[in-house]
C-alpha cells in the first residue's frame, strides 16, 4: 500500500503552518478533491494563517458580524473554514490545553472523539513502558494519541481514512513536535492495512455515527471490536481503546481491561494485550500503588484495572466477592467511577474495613476514616428516610446555605431537591439520595479529611 511523504516542504512563512502543496506521491484518496478538504487547505496559506491569528480570541456570540466583515476582504470559503477551525480550537482547549490547542488543527469528529492530553500522555508512557520503539495508530484521528506517543520517544506511523483528518493530523505534527518526522501519517482503510512489521498496535475505533449518535454494541464501532482485538492480537503487543461502558463479559479473556477517571471522571476504557503477558491469578496480587511508587504497569491477562490521574494510582481486582451490606457507619466513601466501572468496590471496601450500604449501590460506609485514592470520604451526621419537608427543616435547623446533592439508586433530580430547599444560611453540607439496606433514604454529612 502506497504511503504518504511524512512532511513534505514546511512553509518558511510560519513553522506552524502544515504543507501547503500536495506530493507527486500522494495517494488519490488524500487529494483535495472535495470543497471540504479543499477549504481546509486554505487555512494553510499566508491569508488563512493571518485570518486564524486574527481570530484567536474572538467572540463567538459575534460571529455574525464577524463574518459579515471578514467576507468584505476573503472569500467566503476561507472565512468560513476560519471561523469553524477558531470554535474547534476554543472547544479543543478543555482536553488539549490552552497552548497546544491553539496550535493545532481540528475537525469537528476529531475534537469530540480525540483522548483528553493527559489521559493520552498517561497510555503513552505505559506503551514505552512495554518496550515498543513504533506504534501503528489505526483509526489515528486528528493525532491526539499519536502526538502523546512521539512526544514520549516513540516512533509513531497513523493511519486513517478521512484526507481532511489526514491533513489535520500532519498539520498538528508539524505544529507540536520538534522533529515533526516522528509521526507519519497514511490516508488508507485500516481494516485492508498491512501490519506487517508493526512492533505493536494502538487502535481506537469510531464510537459515535452521524445518524445514531453514541454507539454502544462493540460490534458496531468502525471497525468492529473483533477486528480489532484479532489485529492486535495478530501484532502481539497493543491496545484498544473503547467505550468504558464495555460489559465486563465481551472483555477478552486474553487482554486486561483498564478503567481511567481523571479527576474523578471516567473518560475510556482500554483493552491492552501482550503475547507474554501473565495471566491474572498466575502470581501473588499486587499491592495496591501509592502516589510514590507510581510507574506504567506491565500488561497482565485476564486482569481487571482501575487507574485515576492525574496522580496514576492503579489498582488492580483480585476477584474478591462482594463486600457485606451493613449499617451506615460515621463515614460513607464514594468511589471513583474508574473504580466502579472496573467492578472493583470490593477492593476498595476491604482496604477501608467497609460494607455497602445496599446491596445495589456502590457507596462504602465504615466505622473508621482511612486515607484512600480510591474513593472520596465524607462524615454522615445524619440518616433519613427519604423525605422532602424533612430534610427542608434539617437543613433550616443547620442553617445550611450551600447545598451539594449527590445521588445513587434515586430518581430524584438533584437540582429540582436544591430549588425546593430554599437556603439561606452560613453552612455548607452534602445530601446524598440513596437506598440503604433497599429503602430510599437521605445521608446528610460533610467531606472529611484523613
């Protein structure tokens, strides 16, 4: 299959800039046959550059006139282009940065499905922890994986069909890396692509269509799962990035499942394998990692993970069986989702000496307050059966002015319960609807600090 010169002639005008004239050796599929790819190449030229810098600020609530000036000196298309790759750069910003966002080259598919900067620097360590000099990215996007893989020394190669995407990609190598020949990048099928010599193989699927939003069967992801769990599986060494609402029975047998929050939001799911990866239960389980002793962990078959950043504590499940549902204790821990998802609360409730307050909910409740990066504490200074009048005279009694609801096992909107409160007061304090022991209930308390 034919491949693309990585970066052919740097404009001198602005290092910046991504190639502005298309390679003898370009394969057809990455001309700039349609008006799209067309308008997008315009960025790259000293007026759309100019017209980019120009809008780096603006304002999109006056685009409107915005536009209507700009048209008076550009053509339409180019102010068009503009104006669109200024909003994707603005809504780049909460995953990228504010530094490179500004820098780099979107489109709107790449700016929803692209990883989180830090969630992407985090599997980019543990690919050069596994050894790999190159990376095959299949399904490569507007580079936001494979950008976080070359800056961490590994040779990258990123595959995808869509030119504009393409051209993207290369744009923001060119942009981002200081020797922009780390990554390279192929218009092609992924699905027909040869991977012979990869060394090892990062695939990350497409799990949104235009007609059906968000897709949930793996099955349906383009390409499906079993494509990509049979690709690398065919490489020996990879990953595969998915949906982390994944049920736990279509994980593989031969891969390890790893959950990742950042922050305390769950963000993805990844299926990692290694030809000579351990299976899970082969050997001693691991002790759960502390804030010091975080490094990339090896691959281990069959395993269950949960890792949080940005700190990059991993815990990993040793099949422990449900915890015991007891009474609430003075302390309840909200585990982080990553946790959750990984099925892996009863970890988590064993190193707190915990129970669940219902057999059915992921709240940990505890006599003692432990220090844990796996869950969140609070102090419980009151338990009701579920009702609003009173928990209104709870919180007038308390003098409660600033409110945080959380709910687990409730159908109550926790906005809707702030609305009917009506606070005042100098006091803050955290209301969790829930079920204990199957009875909806109200656990009223505060966070606590080990």
């Amino acid at each position: 299959m034919g491949r693309v010169t990585n970066h052919p002639g740097r404009p001198a005008t602005d290092s910046r800039a991504a190639p502005a004239d298309t390679p003898a050796d370009t394969p057809a599929a990455d001309r700039p046959t349609d008006p799209a790819t067309a308008a997008f190449r315009s960025l790259f030229t000293d007026e759309g550059q100019a017209l980019l810098a120009e809008l780096r600020d603006h304002d999109p609530a006056q685009e409107l006139a915005l536009a209507t000036r700009l048209r008076r000196d550009h053509s339409p298309e180019l102010v068009s282009a503009a104006l669109s790759q200024a909003r994707l750069r603005q809504r780049a910003v909460a995953k990228f940065g504010a530094q490179d966002a500004r820098r780099m080259y979107f489109t709107p598919h790449g700016v929803e499905q692209s990883t989180r900067r830090s969630v992407a620097e985090y599997r980019a360590a543990r690919f050069r922890a596994l050894g790999p000099a190159r990376v095959l990215d299949l399904c490569g996007g507007i580079g936001g994986d494979a950008l976080a893989m070359a800056r961490a020394g590994l040779s990258v190669e990123a595959v995808d069909l869509d030119p504009t995407t393409c051209l993207a990609a290369r744009a923001n190598a060119e942009a981002l890396l200081p020797d922009p020949a780390a990554l390279s990048v192929v218009t092609a099928d992924v699905t027909t692509y040869d991977l012979t010599g990869a060394q090892s193989l990062f695939v990350d699927p497409a799990r949104r269509s235009g007609a059906r939003g968000r897709i949930f069967d793996p099955e349906a992801y383009s390409p499906p799962l079993s494509f990509s769990v049979d690709a690398v599986r065919k490489v020996g060494l990879g990953a595969i990035k998915i949906a982390p609402g994944i049920p736990h029975e279509l994980v593989p047998d031969d891969f390890e499942a790893e959950w990742i929050s950042d922050n305390g939001d769950v963000k993805e799911a990844v299926l990692w394998h290694a030809a000579d990866a351990p299976a899970h239960g082969a050997g001693p389980a691991p002790a759960p990692a502390s804030a010091s002793e975080i490094s990339p962990a090896p691959v281990v078959a069959g395993a269950r993970r949960a890792t949080l950043l940005p700190s990059g504590v991993s815990l990993v499940g040793r099949g422990l069986p449900d915890p015991a549902v007891r009474k609430v204790g003075r302390y309840l821990y909200e585990p982080d989702g990553a946790v959750i998802r990984a099925h892996l609360v009863a970890e988590v409730a064993e190193e707190l000496d915990g129970g669940l307050i219902d057999e059915t909910i992921a709240y940990i409740t505890a006599d003692e307050l432990r220090p844990t990066p796996y869950a969140t504490p609070y102090e419980i200074t009151d338990e009701l059966p579920f009702g609003v009048k009173k928990l209104k005279a709870l919180l007038r009694e308390r003098e409660v002015g600033v409110l945080t609801v959380k709910k687990r096992g409730s159908a109550v909107e926790p906005e809707e319960l702030r609305k009917k409160m009506k606070l005042s007061g100098r006091n803050s304090a955290t209301v969790f609807l829930t079920r204990v022991a199957g009875a909806p209930a109200m656990l009223v308390g505060r966070p606590a600090h080990p």
